[in-house]
C-alpha cells in the first residue's frame, strides 16, 4: 500500500498529531473550565464532543484512504484540525469555541486513519506504532510542563495541537498521491478476521473507558483524596508521562519476542492493579506509585493492541475502525468516572473498573493467540478457506525473506493438462542398461 521505508516518519508524524487531542484532554478540558463561562460538566462534554467527533473520522473515513488517496485525505485531516482547533483557541464565544473543537476533532480523526492505514501495510507495525506513541508521549509531556507557565486561558493547549498539525504538513509531500494496490484477491474479500476484529474493537472500546475514567478523575483523587497540591499533583503527571516514554521504549525494544498474547493479558491486569491503587491513594506516594506504574504499562498495552489491529487487515481498515473504537471509550471515560465516583466513592470506582478490565483482557488475549499466535508453516497458505499466508506470516514476527510480505499476492496455482491416451509401449522399445547396449541400439 505505502512505500516501505525504514523508519515511516510521515505515517508516525501524523500519528502524533491525531493522537495529541486525546492526550491532552484533561489540560483542555480544565482549561476550559477555568478560562470561560462553562461549568466541570459542560467543558467535559465539549472534550467528549472533540473525541466523538475524531471517532467519527474514523469510522467514515476506514475505507475511503485508497480511494481518496494518502496525501489528500491526511492534508485534508490537517487543514481542518489547524482551522478548527486554532480558531476555537483564538475565540472566547463559547458557540465557536465547541464548533472548532469538533471541526478539529475530526481533522485529527482524519490524520490518525490516514496513519493506522499506513502503519497497517508497514512490515513492522508494532515497531511503527511504537515510534508514533513515544513520539505524541514526549510532545504531550512538553505542554504539561510549558503550558502553565504560559498564563491562564483556554487557548494553549488547543494553539498547541493546531501548531504540531501544521508542523507535520511539510511531511505529507512523502506521502503517496494514490495508493496502488494490485491485490484484489484481498480487496475483494472483504474485511479479514471479522469476528476477531469485531471482539477487538468492542473490548477496546471498554478498555479506553476504563483507562479515562481513572485519567479523568485523577486530579480530583490527588488534591481531595490525598490532599496534596495542584502543584504536586502535576508533577505527579509529568513524571508520570515521562515514564511512560520509557515504557514505549521497553515496548519497542522488546518487539515481538513474547508475541502479542503476554503483553496485552498480562499488562492489563497489571494496569487494574494500578489502578486500585491509585483511587485508594490516600497520601503522595501510595497515589504516585499508582499514577507513574499505570502511565508506565498503559502505553505498552496499547501499542501491542494497535499492532494486532494492523495485523487483521493489510489494507488498514481494522487499525482505524480498532482506534476509533477506543477514541468512543476515551470520550465516555471521564463521564463514567465522574459518575462512578460520585456515586460509589473513589476506592469502589478504582475495583469496578479493576474487574471490568480483569474480565475484558480475557477476550483480548483470546483475539491476540488466535490471530496473532500462530508461525507460518507449511498448508497454511488457505487454511479455512481463506487467509493468505502473507497475512497470517505478517501477524507473528516471523523473520523478513522467509515469507511473502503482507498484502502480497499468493503463487497462482497452474493445472498442468495430462494426456489420458498415454501410448502402450512395446517391449522392443526398452534395452538393458550399459554401454554395450546403448551402442548395440545406436548402430554402434
């Protein structure tokens, strides 16, 4: 689909810029809060109408980047995503603000499906994954540390989105106009691995929600709960994020040595224990153990998540419909989150969402042994009728030159006609072996 490069920098570029909105919500959310005429619920809402409108993308756009072509869609996604969030960060109407919000949502819809589509056709896209999610953890925890130091306002954190979507434009030239796809076999079948990627987006979406529940009530467990400073709480956060760069980077450099089954099984109930921890924090060390441990495993999970998405399907479309699952989960978190923990208590919230996650993480394992678990071998090439092997090779680590690369087009199978009729030889036809009596039948 997209050129093979070493390092795909334009797919990981507009990686980050689609991803950025969600990871600075919280900031976006408060600020809006404090900068103009809205109350905790209304600025929470407007967050989950950016998110809710980045979802829809997503969902509309799965489809149409081969036909729409790479360059055009992704150049599209960054001219809505500077118009809108820079406008909204330029306005204190609060009509124009919401509709920037939501035009810039769906620009940075727009940018991540035109990234998971590429990463998808990339022959490592865990390792390009990876890259995207260290590269939008580190410019997310810049802005944690700069933006208050630039004064009170709702516009720093949106002018900051809208300022990297126009610093990755220059990239988009490297992207290709068209995309040339000449597997039709794999066109033509339809969406792969229905059923898995059906579990895999709907355990997504639960699992996001559980994540942004937490995420989006954590400031409120550290200054109410904890009884620590606003100060602290965000240099809390800021540690918190420049640890789950090195949990990226352990991510990458791990690779596909345990497969995709361990990591996702195993990190996410490791993620519900932070998480029990963290909304029973009661002092600083108990909630900064909670917070940094849960930044750290979360990004992990995630890039494993998104590398079994882009394994489904070559052409991308699982990865976007996969990511804009989860972007449904990311905006409904912080609503649950509030809700539960107005009702039940911080702790109650924290064990809810530890089960929740505990039980979700049995089908996401399951999705990731069946589809990403298994080593190409021999009689693999159509087993149960249909997927092809470059597909089935791409989805297990398995070493570059020994297997065909993904997408690509299986050896046609030629029948090579016999003749029925076959003539009955003669006896004097056939002669010993030896020297003698070739000679002899030679005339020699």
């Amino acid at each position: 689909m997209f050129a093979r490069t070493t390092t795909p920098w334009p797919l990981v570029a507009l990686f980050t810029a689609g991803y950025l909105a969600p990871y600075l919500l919280p900031t976006t959310v408060g600020r809006l809060d404090s900068g103009l005429p809205l109350s905790a619920t209304q600025a929470g809402a407007v967050g989950s109408a950016l998110l809710l409108s980045s979802a829809a993308a997503g969902f509309l756009l799965a489809s149409r980047v081969d036909r729409v072509g790479p360059r055009t869609l992704a150049r599209i996604g960054l001219v809505l995503a500077v118009l809108g969030y820079g406008s909204a960060a330029l306005t204190h109407a609060v009509p124009a603000v919401i509709a920037g919000a939501v035009v810039g949502g769906f620009g940075s819809g727009t940018a991540t499906t035109v990234a998971a589509s590429g990463i998808a056709a990339e022959r490592d896209p865990h390792r390009a994954s990876t890259l995207g999610l260290l590269c939008v953890s580190a410019l997310a925890g810049a802005v944690y540390l700069t933006v208050p130091h630039l004064g009170p306002g709702h516009g720093q954190p949106l002018a900051a989105i809208a300022l990297t979507a126009l610093a990755v434009w220059p990239l988009t030239g490297r992207l290709p106009v068209r995309t040339v796809t000449a597997h039709t076999r794999v066109e033509t079948a339809g969406l792969p691995h229905r059923r898995a990627g059906l579990v895999l987006a709907g355990t997504l979406l639960c699992w996001s929600l559980a994540q942004n529940s937490l995420w989006g009530v954590s400031g409120r467990i550290g200054i109410h709960q904890a009884h620590l400073s606003e100060v602290t709480v965000g240099a809390v956060f800021a540690i918190a994020l420049g640890t789950g760069l090195v949990g990226v980077i352990g991510a990458g450099a791990l690779g596909s040595r345990l497969g995709r089954a361990v990591p996702i099984g195993a990190g996410t109930a490791l993620i519900a224990g932070c998480i029990v921890l963290s909304a029973s924090a009661h002092d600083l060390r108990t909630f900064a153990t909670g917070e940094i441990a849960w930044n750290t495993l979360y990004p992990i999970v995630l890039s494993y998540v998104l590398g079994l998405a882009a394994s489904l399907d070559p052409r991308g479309r699982w990865a976007v419909l996969v990511g804009s699952a989860s972007s449904l989960g990311t905006a409904a978190g912080p609503l649950a989150g509030s809700v539960l923990s107005a009702r039940a208590g911080f702790p109650a919230m924290g064990a809810i969402l530890a089960v929740g996650l505990v039980v979700i993480a049995v089908p996401m394992t399951g999705v990731a042994l069946h589809t990403g678990g298994r080593l190409l071998v021999p009689g693999t090439v159509r087993r149960r009728g249909g997927t092809p092997a470059a597909v089935v090779a791409a989805s297990t680590g398995s070493p570059c030159g020994t297997v065909p690369q993904i997408g690509a087009p299986e050896q046609p199978v030629v029948e090579i006609p016999m003749d029925t009729l076959a003539a009955v030889p003669a006896q004097g036809d056939y002669y010993t072996a030896g020297p003698q009596q070739t000679a002899a039948a030679t005339g020699g």
